[in-house]
C-alpha cells in the first residue's frame, strides 16, 4: 500500500509540472501600443522603438541560356511586382495601344537601356508607364549564364492601365 501511495504522489507530481507548463504557455499577448487621442501628444519614441533595419531584396538569378529563354522570367518578375495591374483572363478584341519594347539587363539585374521597337505613339502616357514600370522592376532576375541579357516583349495595353505581356498572355477575343 506505502508503494501504492508513492507512485500516486509521483504522477500528481508530474501532473503538476505539465499544468504549469501548460499555464505558462498561456501567458496574455502584449498590450498593444497606446493609441494617443485627437489632441493628445504621441508618446515619446525611445531607443526601442526605432524600426529594425531592413536587407534590400535579393534579386533571384535566371539560368536562362539565351534572350528568349530570359523573357519568361522577366515577364514573370513584372507579374510579380504588378499583380494588381495584370489584365486577368482573354484580353478584348481592341486594345488601347500595343508597344514592342527591348530591355538590357546588366549581370546584376539592373536595367541599363531600354528601346522602342514599337511605341504607341497615340499614348505618350502608356510610353511613360511602361517605361516607369521597367525601371521599378529592378532588380530583375540576374542572367547567370550570359552575363548580361537585351529581351524584347510585347506590352498589350488595356484603356483601364491594366495589361498584359505577349509572353505570358492569357489571349485575345
């Protein structure tokens, strides 16, 4: 019976333990910072609440072994960074303007020159955002295999600012 009643104390014991473990665990989430009221001062910020510093983003590289091969991951790296800009589904049969445009990309991904050999000329704003656009994309993934890359693709431009790239087109009605 005294073996009985040690081996019980034991479990309790070990019971005990896990509960504590358990309820340490539960512990409350911090409170969240204090909101000042309209009118109110904002708190002092100290040393700790200065924002950590961020790394620049990494730019992946392409294994791509010639331009046309690169194109796919440039157009890739474009929907990417705009997928709320991307035209989903089948284009409409009239597009606002069509623009055929060559990009250099350096070893690094950065884009050095970019060329018209097409422009839409009827909308120097879709020359301008699309130009933008290229340039807000580098880094682009860096062409490990060439050193350095010049793509060409096809801009198919919704009137709504929305597109699409030839390479990747979902189609056209």
């Amino acid at each position: 019976m005294k073996q009985l009643w040690k081996q019980r104390w034991a479990q309790a014991g070990s019971l005990a333990g896990c509960i504590a473990a358990l309820v340490a665990g539960c512990a409350a989430p911090p409170a969240p910072p204090k909101v000042p009221a309209p009118g109110e001062p904002a708190p002092e910020a100290g040393p700790a609440a200065t924002a950590p510093a961020v790394a620049p983003p990494v730019a992946r590289h392409s294994n791509a072994s010639n331009p046309r091969a690169y194109r796919a991951d440039a157009a890739s790296h474009l929907y990417g960074l705009n997928q709320d800009r991307i035209w989903k589904g089948r284009l409409p049969p009239l597009l606002y303007a069509i623009g055929v445009l060559q990009v250099e990309v350096d070893g690094r991904g950065q884009v050095r020159n970019l060329n018209w050999m097409r422009a839409p000329k009827h909308a120097p704003e879709v020359i301008a955002e699309i130009e933008r656009t290229v340039r807000a994309a580098a880094p682009f993934p860096a062409p490990a295999r060439m050193g350095k890359v010049v793509y060409t693709d096809t801009w198919l431009w919704h009137k709504s600012g929305q597109f699409q790239l030839d390479t990747l087109t979902e189609g056209q009605d």
